[in-house]
C-alpha cells in the first residue's frame, strides 16, 4: 500500500501542513494575531529578497531563450510534444492563473484606481496607473517564477532521465545527494508551499461563490457556508484527480477556457468596445515603459505598506504556486524546445491576462467613472469579494453573467485543486506519476482540509501568512535552480560541440595515398550511403543489440522508416541513454569552378556522408567506408568512454567530451 511513498517526504510534509492547521484551529483567538505578526515580519525583513529574486528570474528566464540554449529540447532531440499547442496553453493557464483573474480582474483596478500609491484617488492619472500596477502583478514576472521550475524539472527529468521532482532540478549541484535529506529537504519544501499557495487560492475562491450565490440567491456569506463550499468543490476535484490528467484535468481546462473567452467576450461587446481597444495598447505601452523601475522599487526613499500588501505579497504567492504550476507545466511539456517553452509559458498567458484585465479591469474604472459615479469603488472597498458581481449589475443580463461567473470560479477551484493535487502526489511518490487512487484522494483532502481550517482560523490573514512563510525557503532554492539549468545547459552546448569536431573512437585502417586520394575527390550518392547503412552499419547494431540483451542490458534497436537510420540505444536511471546512431547527411559537394560556386544551391554538386547521431540529438563524424569489424569496435569504443564518463561523476554535470553519454 506505500510502496509507491517516499517516506521521509510524505509523513515529515503531512506532519508540518496538519500542524500549522491545527494550531490555528485549536488556538483561534491567538492565532490571527500570530498570523499578522508573522506576516509582518517576513515582509519587512526579507521584502528586498523576495523583490531582487524574482527580478533575477526574469532576466534568466529571458536570456535563456534568446542565447543559443533555447534550441535545446526539453527532452531526446527527437521527441514530438504530448499535447497540442492549444490543450497545452489552456492546462497551464487554467492552473496557473484561473481563479485568480476571477478573482481579482474587477477587484485589483479598482483598488488601484481609488487607492493609487503614488497619484489622486479616482483620478485619470490614478486610472492609468492602475493598470500598469495590474498588468505588473500578473504579467511576465509571475510567468518566469514558473517556468523557472518548469525548465528545470522537464530539462533534467525528460532529457537525463531523473525523476520528476523538484529535487531533480539540483542535480548539478549536489549530483546523487538528491537522494538524500537535502532532497528530501527540496522536496518537503515544494509540498508545503504548494499545498498553503492552493489553499489561498481555495480561500479566495470559496468567498467569491459565497458573494455570487449570495447575490443570486441571497446565501448568507458566513464561514460555514463557505466551509461547505470547500467540501463541495474538493469532492468534485477528487472526482477530477481520479480521472487523470489526459481526461479530467484536460476536458476541464479546456472547457473552462472556452467560457472564460465567451465572458471576456461578452464584457468587450457591451462595454466601451472602441475604448477597450486603445486602452489595451496604451497599458501595454505604460507597462514596459514602468517595467525595469518596479521591478526593483521597493519604496526604499518613502516608505509605505503598499509595496507589502500588494507587490511582495504577490510574489510570495507566486513562489509558493511555483513547485506546483511549475512541475505541471514540466510534466506536459515534453518535447518542447526551450524557446518555445519560455514563449509559450511567458507571453502567451500574460498576453491574455492583460487583455481580460483589461476589458473587465478598464470597463469597470469607466463605469466608476462615469454612469455608477463611483459605487463600484464604494462596493469593492466594503467587500471585495463581491467585486465581479456588482460590476455585473451595471451591464446587460447580469443575473447571467453572475451564473456563469459563479460556474467559472467553481471549474477554476477544481482545476486548480485536482491540478496541485497531482503535483503534490508525483513529489510525495519520488516522482512517481503512476500511483494508487488513495494517494491522490489523501492530498487532495488534505487540501480542502487545510483551506477550511485556516480560514475558520483567521481567513485570508492566516492563508496568506502560511503562503508568505513556505515561499521564503523555496525562494532560494529557486535561486538554485536557475544556477543548475545554466551549469546543464552549458555543458550540453560544449559536449554538441565537440560532437561536431569529434573523430571516431578507433583509429582507421591504413591506406595507400592513392586511395586516400580516391576517397577525397569521390563525392557518395545518398543510394550509394543508405546502401551502406542498411548492408553494413544496421546488421552491426542489430549484433549489438542482441549481445547487450543477452547480457542483461535494457537495450533498443529502432530504423527510421523516413530515412532508413538505425539508432541503438541503452537505457540508463539518473543518467543519460547510451546512443549510437547512424544517419545520412547531405551536404555540398567540391566546387571546380566559379560556375559551381556562383550557381544555385540545387544546382550546385552534392554528397552524402553517414554521420554519427547521439543522445543529445549531435551528429559526430563520418562512418561512410567503415567495415562492419570497424562499426562494432566503434560502438564498444564509445559505450566504454560513456561508463567511465558516468561512473566518474565528474565536477561538472556530464563534462563536454565526443562520447554520446
């Protein structure tokens, strides 16, 4: 029954999360008031850390994409993605961000624009500045804090073959001490902040249905409905989690998606559509106009609690959601480069985001502005969890839009839940992705649990405290990964490199000048190379293959049907697959006169070379005229350098060198 658990991780997690919820249950009178406190100090004391951390994510993850390790997949060169670009966007948007932007996409505009931090209340100075703070908050700087863990666990779980889990992303740091207490350290860290990031976003979300069914309805918004509402909605994520990511998980997202761009929709059809519009461009602009500057402005000249209540508790936020939104993004992102990734997870989700804040953000500052003279601003202050619902009011079929806005914050809640549920059961199981139902059905309790008793303890107080405090840690170790992913990525560059100037293992046979002659001036044909993979190097393999099996070894022999090249590859745990693999090449032949260096490419002369492949997806050097004798001690040439290459365990993770290891 546990032997799908790693046990320090499992037992040492669930003992911490009960323990913090337990003492604000058994203590409720006190424990606000620790709470506050508690949040107090973290923000005033390590506020610069979480500011300066999150800025060094940014430019990693930046960098990162434009150099030349973003050609790099996130995986075996060869591996296709697992999802669709659409299912793909709509799983880690839904994660990442869903009841957030319910949540807040009325809400924080409007706070912003009647309690601006540096301009007149209610003023159109105030209004632009509100959305640059907005966009801010959920842009790109949120986007790079995943995809910092995202990058790390897919890069070094998909392409190195080491579990998926967040103490992977340390491997080339602490090598095969992940499996140790300081893995297991990384790992309860990414649990406890996972788990007390969801449940804030649980809190968040379960006081929004209160305020929509206690508009619709007139459903008292007291604890214990709201308990209830917690109770309901992690049945139905239980239900979801069971399922399994390629049919709960995904359906929902996806369906979620499609109802949230229908509302958004809506909003922008009957609000002030034209201005809608100018506005999106001008916030855009006003957001990468204010970006480098609040990046790093922590009011350091003039002090004010503004920069603690909002931004430094939005990063925290986003820290502690990381392990979790971060190793779902990983799981389903096999096969991605590391551009597309970074793309794809920075900009197109931000993108989004800043077009619903803008629509529902902008047209509720107009509204304020003008027709409701300033009752929006005046509900959200009282109450803002009823922010969406009374923005609703002033708009076409708002008994509508609050049911459909009610069903979204409900989908959201459980993709959220089943989501970090996963997560936290893959971390908890050593990276175990197939693992028994109760598991699952454990955290994913465990969660609802901890969000009901938080909040009957000291409500968003005592959830975001707990939310502020399991980031601090894991904000170093995200530092740490940013430091592993550019040791990996660097040696994976140096050792393609070397791939490309390597020469064979085996010194080549002695021949007369006069053949090496005829080996020079003779330009192969691409039939004269596939002949002599498939008569020579393929039946070499084939050998190899059948000796490795027999021995004992995990072992696979494969033959493109596109090209003919035959790969054989031995499977390795906590290292990389031995490869060795043969393919055709074409490339330009000897030029002989200025005609054929002046013509055109396909005019131009061509030959064809058999070149080396490895498990970096590198092609090596040339094999073509290489006896089957040749081919055989070749391989066994390289796959002895790639034992001595993995049992040394070198200072560097996988030290460049033209084996294939």
């Amino acid at each position: 029954m546990t032997q799908t658990i790693n046990k320090p991780v499992f037992f040492i997690s669930s003992a911490i999360i009960i323990a913090m919820a337990l003492i604000g249950t058994l203590f409720p009178q006190g424990a606000e008031h620790i709470f506050s406190a508690a949040q107090a100090f973290i923000l005033e004391a390590f506020g610069w850390f979480y500011l300066l951390a999150v800025g060094i994510f940014v430019f990693v993850v930046l960098f990162l994409a434009m150099s030349r390790y973003g050609n790099l997949k996130l995986g075996p060169d060869e591996a296709e993605p697992d999802y669709s670009y659409l299912s793909w966007l709509a799983m880690l948007f839904a994660a990442g961000m869903g009841i957030g932007i319910m949540f807040y996409g009325v809400a924080e505009p409007i706070l912003h624009y009647s309690a601006p931090p540096e301009a007149t209340p209610r003023s159109f100075d105030a209004a632009r500045q509100a959305m640059a703070i907005t966009y801010f908050h959920w842009g790109i700087h949120a986007w790079a804090i995943y995809a910092i863990v995202g990058l790390s666990l897919a890069y070094f779980s998909f392409r190195y073959n080491l579990p998926l889990t967040t103490r992977s992303g340390l491997y080339p740091l602490i090598k095969e001490r992940i499996n140790g207490p300081v893995g297991h350290a990384v790992d309860i860290s990414a649990i406890c902040g996972t788990l007390f990031g969801i449940a804030t976003s649980l809190g968040l979300g379960v006081l929004q249905i209160n305020a929509g069914l206690n508009y619709l309805l007139d459903v008292p918004q007291t604890p214990y409905v709201q308990v209830g509402l917690i109770a309901v909605v992690t049945v139905l994520a239980t239900i979801s989690v069971v399922s399994g990511l390629d049919v709960g998980i995904r359906r929902l997202s996806e369906g979620n998606l499609i109802l949230a761009v229908t509302l958004m929709l809506f909003v922008l059809v009957v609000g002030p559509t034209e201005f809608l519009f100018r506005a999106f461009v001008q916030n855009i602009g006003t957001y990468l106009d204010t970006f480098l500057d609040r990046t790093f402005r922590l009011y350091a000249y003039e002090p004010r609690d503004w920069v603690s209540d909002w931004t430094l508790f939005y990063w925290a936020w986003w820290i502690s959601w990381s392990p979790f939104v971060g190793m779902f993004i990983a799981r389903i992102s096999r096969g991605r480069t590391v551009r597309e990734f970074v793309v794809g997870v920075l900009f197109v989700p931000a993108t989004f985001t800043f077009f619903w804040m803008t629509v529902f953000g902008n047209t509720a500052i107009s509204l304020d502005m003008g027709v409701v003279n300033g009752a929006i601003s005046q509900a959200v202050g009282d109450d803002i969890s009823v922010a969406l619902f009374r923005f609703f009011e002033y708009l076409p079929w708002s008994a509508l839009t609050s049911t459909l806005g009610i069903l979204l914050v409900a989908v959201f809640f459980v993709t959220s839940s089943d989501s970090g549920s996963m997560v936290i059961d893959t971390i908890a199981a050593g990276g175990t992705t197939e693992t028994p139902v109760w598991q699952r059905i454990y955290w994913c309790s465990l969660e609802g649990i901890t969000a009901a008793l938080l909040l009957l303890a000291g409500g968003l107080t005592a959830l975001q405290t707990m939310t502020l405090i399991s980031a601090l840690p894991f904000t170093i170790i995200l530092l740490l990964f940013a430091v592993s992913l550019l040791l990996g990525m660097q040696a994976d560059m140096a050792r393609q490199t070397e791939h490309r100037q390597a020469q064979p293992a085996i010194p080549r046979r002695e021949a007369t000048w006069q053949q090496r002659l005829t080996a020079i001036l003779h330009e192969p044909t691409k039939a004269e190379i596939t002949g002599f993979i498939d008569r020579v190097v393929a039946p070499a393999l084939q050998d190899v293959h059948a000796e490795f099996t027999r021995r004992g070894l995990a072992s696979t022999y494969e033959q493109s049907e596109e090209d003919g090249s035959p790969t054989l590859t031995v499977l390795a745990e906590n290292t990389r697959n031995f490869v060795y693999g043969v393919t055709p090449v074409r490339q330009l032949g000897i030029a002989m006169s200025a005609a054929d260096v002046t013509g055109p490419e396909g005019r131009r002369p061509q030959s064809w070379s058999a070149r080396t492949v490895f498990s970096d997806g590198s092609r090596g050097y040339d094999v073509a005229g290489f006896t089957k004798e040749e081919i055989l001690a070749d391989v066994l040439a390289q796959f002895e350098r790639y034992q001595i290459l993995t049992n040394a365990r070198s200072t560097q993770l996988y030290a460049a060198s033209p084996d294939p290891a």
